[in-house]
C-alpha cells in the first residue's frame, strides 16, 4: 500500500513539475534587441520545452527578430506586454512549401496567449497578389485543441490568421490590425468546431473569411460572435473557396465599420456611385461557387456602416460544378450602404438558392438610380469571380436583387433611401415561391414600383406599406 502511493504521488509530481516548466527565450540568448536573428533561440525553448512535456515559453519585453518557428504539443507560447515577435524578410528562415511566421502543425493542446504583438513585418516582402514568397503571421494545420488568446496580430505580408484542417480552436480577444500587403485577410477558417468571440479585426482585404478548399472536408460547426470588424473588401464571408462547403454557422452580435486605411484599393475610383474614399464591398457574403453546399447559416444582430452591399448570396459556376445553398437566416440587421448596388441573391439559371429568410432589417441605400438602371440587362456572368459588382455597378434595384431563388422569405424590411430613385426597391426574376410581410420601399421611392415581377409564381404579401 505504501509503496504504491509512493509511486503515485511520484507520478503526480513528476507530471505538475513538467506542465508547470517555464522557458524564458532569453535563457536560450534570445535577444530583443530588433536587430539579432533569433529563430533558433526560440525554437530550441519551445523544443526543450515541448521534450518536458508541455509549458509555457514567455517571450519578455523587447523586439525579437526571427523567421518561422513552429509550436508543438502542450506547449503555451506567452507574450508579456510589450513582447514582439517581429517577422524577418529573409525567405531562407521559412518553410517555403507552406509560409508563416508562427506554425502551428500536427500539433494537440497549443496556445498562443497574452498580451503582446506578433507582427509580419509585411511592408519588407514582395508586393505581389497571391504570392508565394509571403508569410502567413499565424498558420493553423491539422491542430486539435488550439486556443488564441488576446494578442495583437499586425502586418502581415498574407493572410494574417489561417485555422486549416483543424478541430477545436478558439480565438479570443484578438486584434488584428494588417495593411501592410496585398491579400491582408483577417481570420481565415477552414477547419471544424471553431469559436471566434471578442476580436477586433481591421484588415485590408476580407475580416472574417470562412473556407472550404478541400472537397472531402466540409467547414462546419463555427461560431463568431462580439467582434469588432472592419475591411476594405468584405467584411464576413464565406467563399470564395468552396469545395466542399459550409454548415452549422452561427454569426452574431457584431459591428462592422470602414476601415482605418486603404493603401491598395480606391473604390471611389473603381466602382461608379461609390463616393466615400474608404469603404468595403460586401458586409456579409455567401458564396458557393465551386460545387460545394451551404446550408444551416444563421446570421444575427449585426450593424454595417461603410459598405457598399449590405448582402452578398451567391451560388455560382466558377469549376464547371454548381453545388446548393440554402437554409439561410439573416435578421436583426441595420445598415447604411454607400453605392448603387444594392442586396443581391443569385444563381445561376437552371439552378436555385432555396430558403432564405431576411428578418427585422433596415436598410439604409444612396438612391439615385436612373430608368436606364432599370432597363439595362442584367448578365448571368456564370463564371465570373463572385462580388458584388459582378452584375454590374448598379442593378435594376435600389434595395434587394433577386434572381433564380425559391422560397424567399422577407419580414420586417425597411429600406431608406437618402435621394429619389426610378428604381423598384425589388427586383424579382426566376423567383417561385416569395413571402412578403410588413415592408416599407423608403419615402423617396415610388409606390406604382415597389415591387418588379418576371417570371415569379407563389407570390404573397402582407402589410406592403408605401412609405
């Protein structure tokens, strides 16, 4: 009996000693001068402290230079206030085949915590589109039970935070601030059972973006909530790869916002009507474009300002495959839009987005659309890159474009529009199946057009109001 307590308290012991270690990278003569090249200083901590079973490796205060290092097992990388983690250029300190400054890989209960910056440096590698010689700041592969806790991401030189092929990550607390690059997204998520609560994210290219690029791998189970968000292109999104496709998503309580720079792209100069010099494209964008499914999204209490579409529905034909897209609930939305184009839902003909419902929304448009907005003739563009101007930079409606969809729910709408507008507020063609109830086109609008019908069959309303 005594002898085996002995072993079992010397187990314990063992164990609380080894989950307990602690590994200060400047006890492995990391500097944080901003100048030393410190990848191997750091990646013997965290090795060293991986080979003990699991801790926690503190980054102090001060710039550490270095160039990919890679997180293993049980292993909690710290950041104290005033830590950077400060990416170098030099492409020989990365992993070509797959580019980042923190990686995360085949890796169980790992995390990255605490209140300092890990900044990709990315003004100091090459300005390309989708280049390869750029590093993501945080990449996720093939983890399970990863949490990212309250640091600061900033400049990357590609996506900033990529969740690949993982299970079980959450994502808290984080700041994102990335304008230092092209393809500056935000959150990236390609992966299963993914929370992501209390962010603040401001990125030059898509904020929130959820994934499928491996076609026997569906993205599912993700909740986002209490996120601060803003972008130059779409602020939440899911797409533009969609393989496989997206189910179980829970999206809520979120603010969306102009963002604080655009170095790259000039919409006002781009897209006709656009006049603010910052804005993004879509606040929320569902796209199906390469044979994958989505069904099951839920999308709640959000307000947008700085947008140019407040929804963006897409089921398109980019791979020769057109997939599904259907059960989608959007409610509890207030937005004040900043072009011609307004909500659009379309397929692509022979095909239909089935059973969506907007709910309790107020929707705030420019209007200044013209009669010959109303008659130009709006092309399918099969094929074409999904985004809200690939109709065209104004549509025969100020307020929601419908085409080749069934069962269209739409409760509660009321759209305002801040000048006179010879557009109908909706556009329906191809439609089978639209439920109507309590809508308001605005005062601005016209009252004999609320409503533009071709080829629609079940169509009933109630409560249709003319201002």
């Amino acid at each position: 009996m005594r002898t085996s307590f002995l072993l079992l308290f010397t187990l314990l012991s063992s164990y609380w000693l080894h989950a307990q270690v602690d590994h200060n990278i400047t006890t492995y003569k990391a500097k944080g001068d901003g100048k030393t090249l410190n990848t191997k200083a750091i990646q013997a901590a965290i090795d060293n402290c991986a080979l003990k079973g699991g801790g926690t490796v503190w980054v102090p205060a001060g710039i550490f230079v270095t160039g990919c290092i890679y997180l293993k097992d049980n292993v909690n990388l710290h950041l104290s206030n005033g830590a950077v983690l400060k990416a170098t250029p030099e492409l020989s300190e990365y992993d070509r085949k797959t580019m980042a400054l923190v990686y995360v890989r085949n890796a169980v209960n790992v995390s990255i915590t605490g209140m300092g910056i890990i900044n990709g440096n990315g003004k100091n590698f090459k300005f390309v589109e989708e280049g390869p010689d750029r590093p993501f700041v945080v990449l996720v592969e093939s983890s399970k039970q990863v949490i990212i806790r309250d640091v600061k991401l900033y400049d990357g030189a590609r996506w900033t935070l990529k969740l690949f092929d993982s299970d079980h990550v959450q994502v808290s607390g984080v700041t994102i601030y990335s304008h230092s690059n092209h393809n500056n997204d935000g959150i990236d998520i390609d992966s299963r059972n993914v929370t992501i609560s209390d962010c603040i994210i401001d990125s030059d290219d898509d904020a929130i973006c959820l994934k499928s690029e491996n076609p026997n791998r569906i993205t599912e189970n993700i909740t986002v909530t209490n996120c601060i968000v803003s972008s130059n292109c779409n602020f939440i999104k899911m797409g533009t790869g969609s393989f496989s496709g997206f189910r179980n998503i829970s999206i809520t309580n979120c603010v969306l916002k102009a963002a604080a720079e655009t170095p790259f792209w000039k919409w006002h100069n781009i897209v006709k009507g656009v006049k603010d010099t910052i804005s993004g494209l879509a606040g929320i964008a569902l796209e199906i474009v390469d044979g994958g499914m989505m069904d099951q999204i839920v999308i709640s209490n959000i307000t947008m300002t700085g947008v140019q579409t407040p929804v963006f529905i897409r089921l398109g034909n980019r791979k020769n495959a057109v997939g599904s897209l259907k059960n989608v609930l959007i409610s509890n939305i207030t937005a004040t839009a900043n072009s011609l184009i307004p909500s659009i839902i379309a397929a692509v003909p022979g095909f239909y987005i089935e059973n969506v419902t907007f709910r309790d929304m107020i929707l705030r448009h420019t209007g200044g659309g013209t009669e010959e907005d109303v008659k130009r003739a709006v092309p399918e563009n099969e094929a074409k890159y999904p985004e809200n101007r690939m109709l065209g930079h104004t549509l025969p409606a100020y307020g929601l474009y419908v085409r080749h969809a069934r069962n269209i729910t739409l409760d509660n709408i009321q759209f305002i529009i801040a000048a006179a507008d010879a557009r109908p507020a909706i556009w329906l063609e191809d439609v089978k199946g639209v439920y109507i109830k309590d809508f308001s086109p605005g005062n601005n609008a016209r009252p004999s057009a609320m409503i533009r019908q071709t080829n629609v069959t079940d169509f009933f309303y109630q409560n249709l109001r003319e201002h």
